[in-house]
C-alpha cells in the first residue's frame, strides 16, 4: 500500500509514517503538500500522512487548509516526538565540523549547540535534503541536522542524538484516505470538522454551546484566517466522541443554527502522546 | 526614538515599522525575536514591533509566546500586505537571472513564478538578508525576492514586484511597549488578551460566555499549545473595546471564573486592513 508524505526521503514526516504504518506501507516522497492531496485524489497512493500542529511552531496552517479544501476523511493521528541529529559522513568527527546544513526552523531550534561548538549554520530547503545533499559533497567538515532515519538512507553517522533546545518539540500528524474509501473497522474516539460561522454576533459561542449542552469535550480549537478572504475565519475544531455516536450526530445538526458552513473532516482512534 | 525590529535591514518587519511610525523612529534590526524582547526589556529601545499572524501561514507563533511571557504592552497593529519582488543588481534583466535567494518560505509562494521563467531557487535565512548577500557576491545571473525596501538599501533594481502566487499576502503587526512605560493618550479601541482555563468541562465555554454577556465582539481566537506542555493551551483571545470600559473590566473579571491565569498583552487603535 503506498503512503504519500511530504518531503525528502528521510524527512520526520516519512519517520511518522513509518511508526504509524510499520512495514505494511510504502512511503512515497513529494516536494509539496497540495501534491500529496493530487496524489490521493488521483489515486496513485492509498493515503496521505501530513503534520497539522506543532507544539513550539503553533498550526501547520496550509495543511489544515488542504484537509478542509479536498474531500479526504481522516482515519488516524500519531505524535511524533522531533528529536534533531547532527550527522556527518563516517569518520568524522563532533570537532571536525566547521558547517552544519539545515531548514532555517531547524537550525534556529539548535542554535545553542551550534553556538557552544563554533559551527555555522547554513540553511537548506529541508532537513532529510540536507543530509542527502551532504552525501554528494564528500566533505570532511559539514555536518547536517535531520531525522535518525537520514542516517539509515544516507549512510551518515549520528554524533549527538537531540541537539534541540526545548527538548518538548511534538509534532501532530493526521492520516487520511478520500472519503470515498474509508476503510471499515476504524475505531472512532475523536472527531475533527472545521466550520465557518454566520454572519450573527455570539454565532462562534452559540457553536461552542452545542457542544458543552452535548457534553461533548473538545480537544482543539483553533481559528484559521480564510486563504484569499484574510482575517475571515474557519474554525478547526477536535473533540472526543464518533462522527456515528447519535449525540456527536446531534450537536451537528444543532450547530447548523450558528454555523455557515460545516465541513467533517474524520473520526479516528486516539493517539497517545 | 529607537524601535526593535526582527530581521536583517529591509526585512518586511522594518518596512512595517516604517509605515507605522514614518520618520519618527530609527529601526534597530536584531537576528531573533527574543533579542527584541530583551532589548526592549533593557531598556535599549523605547518599543518593539514583531508580526503575529499572516492569511496564508496562521500564527507566528513565538512572537505571540513572547508578548504572554514579558510584561509588555501592545499599543498598536498594523497590517501589511506582502508583495514580494523580483530585483537583481542594475542592468540585470529578467531573462538573465538563473538563480533567485531567498527564505524558503517566499521562494515557495513565488514557485509558479520561477518555473515559468526557469529560475532555480536557492534557500537563505531570510528575504533581506539574501538581497544583502547578492550585493556583495557581484552576480550578474542571480537574483533575490525581497521587500521593495532591500532595492533602495542595497541598490538593487526592482524586475517584477508582485511575483507570489496568492495574492492577498497580508501580516499583521503589533506595536508594543514595556508595561511601565505606556505613553498617555493612546486611542483604546481593541484589547488583545491570553488566558489559560480553569480544569473543568467547559471552562472555555464559560470565559467566552463571558463576552457575549457583555456583548463583546471577538476578533480573534487563537489556542496556542504552552511551550514546555505540548497540547495544553493559551488561548489568545481580541476583542472590541478598551480596556479602561467598565464593560471590559467587569468582564475581565467575571472571566476569573473560569479563566486560570489572565494576562492582558495590550488595548490599541484598531487599524485599517
């Protein structure tokens, strides 16, 4: 079964896919999100696997923007704990390197490291590129910052495992199929929509209202500026409960008073943390 | 009167700072957001001026964390809409141009933009920095996507000057001053707060009832994971009215109901989008 990701062979989001799928999935690389929603539609892959929130950077915002764009439902969630290696090709050492390669992001996580040990930063397109990047130029002195799975692909020797500052760095994943396809038996304990509301004052809160009548506890809420209309908003909202469970069924219905225009996006099993 | 500004000079943040305060102010440049927050804690610089949200990417998500953590306070936004231009040093023309530098994230919105002219993007830090670069590097086949200002910095000249895909590209900026430092007479007419919530069902519920109690119309809604506690969040809330309205304090201090720590970031002028 082939699994889109977005990225470079190596990349953290192929390490997610890899831990949510084991071995029963065939990773396929693209260099953009909005080509692995054109993959999924097209259906040369089965599902697709992209990172919605981070816990320093806040939202992947153009993710959630594709979620909501295309008819796709999520069927899973997976946390993936980023834990940055500085890699270099074998033999050399911590104090050989004089340049370590990366994303910009990346770089700046592990400014201190690179501080303490005089190594510039030089910024590449991303992580997983990097590290391929680096094989290519033979160097003695260069390093790169990137997943422990760069170093399997790449055949890099890792000199420290988890050079980030905020050792805290936790990045949310979601897994969806096109909704034409969803796959029977998946376990719903969580339910992720995204909605506008009408044009009438307290519309957000009478939403809000419907879910705490139900007892529905939600577990996200984020407001989302509307690609060509800014500082308009969708909502993204997460909350415990099935998409089939008949009071989650309700307080749809119900919200159909405040909201414009309600758009479910998937129901799935919890991931731990 | 010196305001700090993150960025190397000509960075979209000082051409922000420029339209907001014109001559009045002398943009003093620092490499991370938290070296503006230091220097103004310092005392080195009278304000600071940092973005915290854009209509394509969402949050900036550690400037908001930064406003929550200092004793700041936001007494002005302004929104600024991004044109990202297409400039090489004089008598370079387009068809030239190889190569463009710049911030990954502006050669990916300007991606439709460098196919058709078959130009290779090349990751750097940031926008101004990569303009600043070029100078130096004497290239008559390399060109940078940066703000109309790094032309005037550093001499370049303009070839296209809206090169990005989408085109409602707008940042938005907040003023902000040390809290024991607030000048008189500032116009209130928005008021930026955060807040934690209380450990009980609907505690979220309860804070933004809160507002519609007091017919208070919110502007923004953010929840932010807290730095240090993935997936436990702030809630970053803005709202019509001053913080000096007895409708505003009574419902600041109803919030306490179910709000666990309240941090008031700033009240302001509302700006024109």
């Amino acid at each position: 079964m082939k699994v889109a990701f977005q990225g470079t062979k190596g990349a953290y989001s192929e390490e997610a896919l890899k831990r949510y799928f084991g071995d029963s999935a065939t990773p396929v690389g693209f260099e953009l999100s909005e080509q692995v929603g054109d993959a999924l539609e097209a259906g040369e892959v089965a599902m697709g696997i992209l990172p919605v929130e981070n816990s320093i950077a806040g939202n992947v915002a153009i993710n959630m923007d594709l979620l909501y764009q295309h008819n796709f439902f999520v069927i899973g969630e997976l946390y993936l704990p980023i834990h940055h290696c500085l890699m270099a090709r074998p033999g050399v050492k911590l104090e050989d390197i004089k340049s370590v390669h990366s994303h910009p992001v990346a770089l700046e996580q592990c400014r201190d490291f690179l501080n303490r040990h005089n190594i510039r930063p030089i910024p590449d397109f991303d992580t997983a590129g990097a590290s391929k990047n680096l094989v290519a130029r033979k160097s003695k002195d260069q390093g790169t910052i990137s997943s422990r799975l760069c170093s399997e692909y790449y055949g890099l020797e890792i000199l420290d495992d988890d050079v980030q500052k905020v050792k805290h760095n936790i990045t949310r994943f979601q897994v969806f199929v096109k909704e034409s396809n969803i796959p029977d038996g998946i376990l719903q304990e969580k339910t992720s929509i995204a909605f506008t509301t009408k044009h009438h004052p307290g519309a957000l809160l009478g939403c809000l209202q419907e879910f705490a009548k139900a007892d529905i506890n939600l577990t996200r809420l984020e407001s989302r500026p509307i690609p060509e209309n800014p500082f308009a908003y969708i909502f993204f909202v997460d909350f415990m409960g099935a998409l089939n469970d008949t009071k989650v069924k309700e307080t749809l219905l119900n919200l159909r008073n405040d909201a414009e225009h309600i758009k479910v996006l998937g129901s799935y099993p919890i991931a731990s943390k």
